[in-house]
C-alpha cells in the first residue's frame, strides 16, 4: 500500500481495540466515541477485505489475520513514539545502552549520574543491568561494564577501575576478629568465584579452610548477607563506600587481593559515536579522578579501620 494511503487513524483505533479488547476502552484512551472507534476498524476490515475481530461474551478477540497485524502496528507505533520522546524540550536526544554489572552500578555509577545528564543533556543513557553475563550484539547494547581481566573476545575495552576484594563483615563480627586466622572461625560467604577466598587465604599465608557457607550470584546479595550478620563477604570495598560510611560494613583487615577490574567495552565492529564517545570520556575521566585521590581515601580507610 502507497504510503501516502496509510489509513493510520484507523491503525490507531485497531491498535488500540486490540490492545484494550474493547472499542469502548479503545475510544477512551483515543478521546473519541466508541462508535469512531468502531467505524475506522470497520473501514479497515472492508480495505483489507478480512475480518480482524471477533466478538465474544468477554469482549474482542483477534482473529488470526487481527494476529498477524497487531504485532507490525504495535511496533510501528512504539518506534515512532521512542523518536518523538527523543525531541523533548525541543531537543534532540541520542540514545545509548549502557549494559552494567549490577555491583559497579549501585555503588559507583547510579551517584554519579546527575552529573553527566547535566553536562550531557542531549544524551539519553539507558541502563540494562546484569550480574557480569552480558551479549552486546544479543542485547542491542552499544557499549558494557563488566568485571574481569577485560580479556573478551570480539570486544574493544578500557580499564575503569581496579577492585581489589578484601573482607567486610558486620560490626559486631568484626568485634570478634583480630586478626586474619579468626575468620577460620566464620561463615564466609561465597560467589560463584570460587578461588577468590583461597587467594586471599593465600596471601595471608593461611591455608584456606572448605567453603561450605550460603553462595550468593551478585556482591550487592553478598553485601546485603554480610551486613545481616550472615557471615563475611569478600568484595570491592570502593563499590560500598557508602556502606562503610554508614557502618553498616566494616573492613576489619586492610589487606586485598586482586581477582580483576572494570573494564567499558564495545564491540570491535561496532563504530564509537559522538554520544558514545562523549560517554567513554566521561566515563574515563570520571574513574581517572576516583584514581587521584585514592592515596587520600586509603590514607583515611587505615586510620579508621582498626587492625591489619
């Protein structure tokens, strides 16, 4: 069909119909009268030469013409709408889909973000969460963070931040450890990186006891354990700052090991935009100053926590 002979009103109101499953709830949502609704719906059946409802006692049903249009309408519709919502204030906004691994958006991302929209106005940056299994091409993601060695294949990546793992318990288990040896006397808890609480173990020349407490899938879960007084949690202390702050985390021991770091990736194939550039260079530089004033922050985190 020529576009100029789109009968987009009468799209809308077998969109609408289909969606509510009802002209009456269609012509309310549309602001018109129930039987406009009815007569646009039926100038399309007669256009199209085929029925698109059938009426039952719950109301409208698609027939199996109706389903095979809906879907092309739907996303016809959506996509124009997302377009539109692009120009608000009178401005034109680029998207880009951020993936971020769940941990790295809590505890360093999410604060930092009335800062960019205020200096990027025209960027719409949307966020898709993950717990570090991310599929940029699967997904439609124009770049990710994830946590590792930044060693992915097909995929182009910078280094954010490191994040070394040290323990964090509640205040009161951290009452009951003086030293490195008393977490053999815990429940330490675990995620699916098993290695991680032998490293550390390790480096304090400690043979590390069997694993057998509560596995988490996320540090945000494994935070949340340890704060309960589920037992300790070995995470990136720099992602719950604020936690420890509070003091609803302590750091009983200064000593970390390093088990990767935050890496923003894309994929090679995929070329940087303006707004993807304009988001890699805050992202960078943003990280870069964190950087900078990491000798003063740890200066601070050994004069207030307590043993080494």
């Amino acid at each position: 069909m020529d576009r100029p002979h789109l009968p987009l009103n009468a799209l809308r109101a077998f969109e609408a119909s289909a969606r509510q499953g009802s002209f009456t709830r269609a012509a309310t949502e549309l602001c018109v009268t129930q039987a406009a609704i009815s007569q646009h719906v039926k100038g399309l059946e007669d256009r199209l030469q085929t029925t698109l409802f059938r009426r039952t006692s719950r109301g409208l049903a698609l027939t199996e013409e109706g389903a095979a249009l809906l879907p092309v309408v739907t996303r016809s519709f959506d996509g124009i709408s997302e377009v539109l919502d692009r120009f608000l204030d009178g401005r034109f906004r680029t998207v880009v889909t951020l993936g971020v691994v769940t941990t790295f958006a809590l505890g360093w991302l999410l604060p930092r973000l009335p800062a960019f929209h205020a200096a990027h106005p025209e960027i719409d940056l949307r966020l898709s969460t993950n717990h570090n299994r991310v599929d940029l091409a699967g997904e439609g993601l124009d770049m990710a963070i994830r946590f590792g060695d930044g060693d992915w294949r097909w995929e182009e990546c910078l280094m954010l931040l490191e994040a070394p793992l040290t323990p964090l318990c509640n205040a009161a288990t951290s009452a009951r450890l003086d030293s490195p040896g008393d977490l053999l006397r815990e429940p330490l808890l675990r995620s699916f990186r098993a290695l991680e609480w032998e490293r550390w173990f390790n480096g304090e020349g400690i043979v590390a006891p069997k694993l057998t407490g509560p596995q988490f899938d996320s540090s945000p879960a494994l935070a949340m354990g340890a704060a309960a007084g589920l037992g300790v949690a070995l995470l990136p202390a720099r992602m719950f700052s604020r936690d420890l702050a509070d003091g609803r985390l302590v750091q009983p021991f200064a000593s970390d090991v390093q088990a990767g770091a935050y890496w923003l990736c894309r994929l090679k194939s995929r070329e940087l935009t303006p707004a993807m550039l304009a988001v890699q260079q805050w992202l960078v530089a943003d990280a870069a100053s964190e950087v900078l004033d990491e000798p003063v922050r740890k200066r601070h985190e050994q004069d207030v926590a307590p043993r080494a």
